[in-house]
C-alpha cells in the first residue's frame, strides 16, 4: 500500500531535482520551469499531509497556490520574452547590468 512516505520521497525527489535544474543552468526559461517544478514538489507534500490528517485545508491552499502559479507562469513568460526581444539571448550571465 501506498503511504505517505513514498508520497513525501517523490515530493523531495521533484524539488531537488528542480533545484538542481536552477543550480546548474544559466538558461532563464530552464530556471523558470525548475522553480515550478519545486513548487510542484511542494504541493504534492502538502497534498500528501492533507490526506494522511484527513483534513481540506491542504488540499485548498494546493488549489490557491496553483491559481497563483498560472498567473506567475504568464508573467514569467512575458519577461522571458522581454529579455529575449532586448539581448538576443536567455542567458544569464548576459544580464548582469540593469540599465535604467
């Protein structure tokens, strides 16, 4: 049967996966989807803690979190497109310097 541990060891798998994402590229938009990626992660742990004290509450605030991450995720694009339009390129270290 599955228990909450093996819904806790996939949570910790998708965060840490996506942190290795943010780590190790230097493309904006891969570093963009490994943070939803963690945020997944952290809504599957709740999920999980959710059902294993057989309460709601985590499963609506996973639901608020996720209407927030939509409207991050198209903000998120809309600047990822912006800095492609200005420098030609996602990546990071292209971006040092703001100019005002």
């Amino acid at each position: 049967m599955i228990g909450v541990f093996h819904y806790l060891t996939v949570s910790a798998l998708l965060f840490f996966i996506g942190m290795a994402g943010f780590i190790a590229r230097k493309n904006v938009f891969i570093m963009f989807l490994s943070l939803e990626l963690m945020l997944n992660g952290i809504n599957l742990s709740f999920l999980a803690f959710s059902r294993y004290f057989q309460e709601m509450s985590g499963h609506v605030f996973v639901f608020f979190v996720i209407a927030v991450a939509a409207s991050e995720a198209a903000l998120s694009l809309a600047f990822v497109i912006l800095l492609y339009k200005n420098r030609q390129t996602l990546d990071v270290d292209a971006y040092n310097q703001l100019k005002g």
